[in-house]
C-alpha cells in the first residue's frame, strides 16, 4: 500500500519537514499543581482567527507564581481530564496563527500515515504492584489508540447518519518505541518503583527523575505516557502545545483507566482506554468540543468548524443515537465524540476537521516526532508485515541514490515523497536487483521512499544534503 508512509528513520542531523520549525520556545519553569487557585493572573482572553476560541477559566499560580494549572471540569466522580499549563511559550494567537497558516497552506491533507513513537513510563509504589501494569495492558492502550486513531472504533456503526460522514481516519498510529533515545533496543516501556504514593496527583513529579517519578525522553521524539496512581479523581491530563516545558510534554494517565484489560478491565466506564485517546487529542490542540470553559455554553466553542455547539459535557453518560436528549444549542450533539467526557463505550469518533487541526499541530508544532527513530530504522507497515526491501544508499545523499533490492520476486512500484506526504516521483519495475534514482536537482532534506511488492510495503527516510 503506497500510502502507507511510516516514519522509519535515520536518527539525524536536523532534518525537519519543509517550512516547519522546530518547537522551541518552550519554558522551562515547573511547580506544583494545586486544587484550588490562589492567584488569579490577569489573562488576556485571545481570540483566534475563527473568533471561536475560548480563553481558560480558572488559573492557578503556586510557587512564586510560575506555575498555572488549569482545571476542566468538577464532576463529583472520575474526571475525565486536566490539562496543564506552564507559563505558555507562545500565545494562544501565536499558536493560533501558526496552526491557521498551516491548514490554509496545506488544503490537500498529506497523505501520509505518520507512527509515533510512544514510550510509556510505569511508575508505581513499593508497596502496591498492582500499580506495575502488564506489557499487555500496555499493548491493549496501543491499540486502542491505532484503531480510534484511524477511523476503526469498534462504536463506529453506532454513529448517526448525519455524523457518520464526518468520521476521520486521522492517519496516524502508535508504536511502542523500539529505539531509546540512545539508539539501543527496548521495549518502549520503562518501569519505576517509587515511595510517593498516589505520584500521578502531581503531574510534575512523576515526570521528574530526582523527585520520585522519572524523566521524559526526547519529548520532541517520543510521546512520552506517564501511568501511575492518583487519587484526585482525575483520569488523565495532557500538555497541550503552547503548554508547558520541554521536557514536561506528554500524558498522564491513572493506571485504572489506561489499556482495556488488567486494573482497566473492571474500571468502567473507564475501562476501553478512551482516556488516552482523549488526551492525546488534547496533546495535538483540540478542545473539548464545548470550548475550554468548565462550564459548556451555547456560547462557547472549540474552533472547529464540524463539531456542533453544546452545552453539555456528558460526563458519565452513554447516549445512544436514538437518545432525543442528545440536542442542544439547536443542534444534535456530537456526544459519541473523543473530545466529550462520554463514557469510554460511547465514544466513537473525530471529526474531519479535527483531524485537520491535529494534523497542523503535529506538522507545526510536534514536527520532531516525525523526524523520530523511535519506531526503528526499518519499519514495515503494520498492515503488510514483511522483511525489509530494500537497503538504500549512500543516505544521506547529494546526488544519486542506489537502491538495492532485497525479498524482491515480483514486479514492484516505487514512490518517492517529501515530508508533507507528497509524490514527487514514480516507478515500477520488475525484480531487478538495483535501481538508480537522481534526486541532485530536489531541495536539501527528508524524503520518504515507499517499495511496494505484491503485498508487502517498506518505506525508508532519505536525507538528500
Ligand atoms: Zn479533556
């Protein structure tokens, strides 16, 4: 399948995507999160380009000030969410701008399935092992994350007609890295076993190594997932991409409400990993489809233009389509979206154009996970799953790239993409052991090449310098 682009990189040399800068002006500045607000900081309300987007409601500033946390909702159970917020690096505008630019420059979507390398960080007290989830649990949470991801929720003909044509297929997937920051082999899950009871309360301290939890990995090529025990109520948080340090970015997420089975699996209606899927959305700038506000009004909104107005949550509620209470602000809602508190067995679905916004911020925002090795060096479609194809070299390249068949028994195609997913160059052939490729005359940078065979596909990055 020629369209199934995956992310297998060379580890290199500041090799970004045409016209995406790399994230960096983050703030380093850290505290601790708070219940309450102390302080409220006089924030200006931005509104975007679409007049739609909502400024944050309640700020809470602990430790000299540096530190905002922002809270979503109260609902007397679970919660499902809490994002976090550092001083912002950029503001809601500038974000907002960048995120606009890219959709209007990029009106034909790439079409590229992009994998991201996620590393899951289990962090769990000595005295309670059950906190120390299984691999398999783990792996059910993946997997939860590349079907919902990709348009395949097991909920999806439980959608009404009229949202059913708005279901995207957000393209990208999840894998658990099989290379570590120091290009070593592993599992892409780490285990920590600390003394803080209930760490995943402080979003900060989990992700700090010399305070019981443990460090990120190279944020800008790793999702990183913390999953440990908290007992606030709250599910999962995410920082969003004008949120938060460097090296804080990333999920949080309760060790009952993270995969489908183990400490899941009797946790309803958090027990089919929907938190993570939520989060995630979060992570790559979506709102809940409400708008930012604790309290959902007709008023408020999420900027996105195919997910209707509402002004309820559905928090620890399961809907059907053929609930009539599922109308509001005019409209029926989107209730059975990722971006609703609904029950994890009711969520279904993102909608195109949220797809669209999260596809931005990834281009422009999370543009190192695109870069990443994270996945490997040689990744072979989930989908196809077959032994590499072909080795290719010399890559880096400045002029001519020989490509050297191997597995090859029967005619091929071979197609040749920049990093938004572009063609920009075809072939077939037959099972000739090399071909030669000129790409002196293409602009410097990363390039994907696709050999598809029968039913066997393998994509390479290449550096032209
Ligand atoms: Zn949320």
């Amino acid at each position: 399948m020629i369209n199934h682009i995956i992310t297998n990189l060379f580890h290199t040399i500041g090799c970004l995507p045409f016209g995406i800068r790399a994230e960096t002006r983050e703030v380093g500045i850290e505290g601790l999160k708070s219940d309450k607000s102390y302080l409220i900081m006089p924030f200006e309300k931005h509104k975007s380009q679409l007049g739609k987007l909502k400024y944050l409601k309640s700020v809470t500033i602990v430790l000299l000030g540096l530190f905002l946390t922002i809270s979503h909702s109260s609902w007397s159970q679970n919660q499902r969410c809490l994002t976090e917020a550092l001083l912002p690096s950029i503001t809601l505008d500038e974000q907002e701008q960048r995120i606009q630019s890219w959709m209007q420059a990029n009106p034909v979507l790439p079409r590229t399935i992009v994998t991201i390398p996620v590393v899951v960080h289990i962090v769990y007290h000595v005295g309670s092992p059950s906190e120390n989830i299984s691999d398999q649990q783990i792996q059910s949470q993946i997997e939860v994350l590349n079907r919902d991801f990709r348009g395949r929720s097991s909920q999806i003909n439980e959608i009404s007609a009229e949202f059913k044509p708005l279901v995207a297929d957000v393209e990208l997937e999840f894998c658990l890295a099989s290379v570590d920051p120091r290009g070593r082999a592993t599992t892409g899950i780490t285990r920590t076993e600390t003394t803080q009871r209930n760490i995943a309360n402080n979003a900060f301290q989990i992700k700090d190594g010399l305070n019981k939890g443990i460090d990120a990995w190279d944020t800008n090529a790793y999702l990183n997932i913390w999953v440990g025990a908290r007992a606030d109520g709250v599910l999962g948080q995410a920082t969003r991409p004008n949120e938060g340090s460097k090296d804080k970015q990333g999920l949080v997420i309760d060790y009952r409400a993270f995969g489908t089975i183990g400490t899941a699996s009797d946790n309803k209606p958090y027990n089919q990993g929907r938190t993570a899927v939520h989060e995630v959305g979060h992570y790559f700038g979506l709102q809940h489809v409400w708008g930012d506000e604790d309290e959902p009004s007709c008023s408020t909104d999420d900027g996105i233009a195919d997910t209707p107005r509402q002004n309820l949550t559905y928090a620890n509620e399961c809907p059907s389509r053929f609930d009539l209470e599922t109308f509001s602000c005019g409209t029926r809602d989107m209730y059975m979206n990722f971006m609703n508190y609904t029950d994890d067995s009711c969520m279904a679905m993102f909608s195109l154009e949220q797809k669209k916004r999260m596809l931005a911020v990834l281009y422009e925002f999370r543009s190192g996970l695109l870069e990443s090795n994270g996945c490997g060096m040689q990744v072979v479609s989930t989908h196809n799953p077959a032994a590499a194809l072909m080795n290719v070299y010399p890559n880096p390249v400045t002029d001519e790239l020989i490509l050297q068949f191997t597995n090859l028994n029967q005619a091929y195609s071979l197609v040749l993409f920049n990093s938004l997913g572009h063609e920009l160059f075809t072939q077939n052939g037959t099972t000739a052991p090399t071909t030669r490729l000129k790409v002196a005359h293409l602009p410097k940078g990363c390039y994907f090449l696709t050999v598809s065979s029968g039913s066997k596909t393998n994509t390479q990055k290449v550096i032209i310098q």
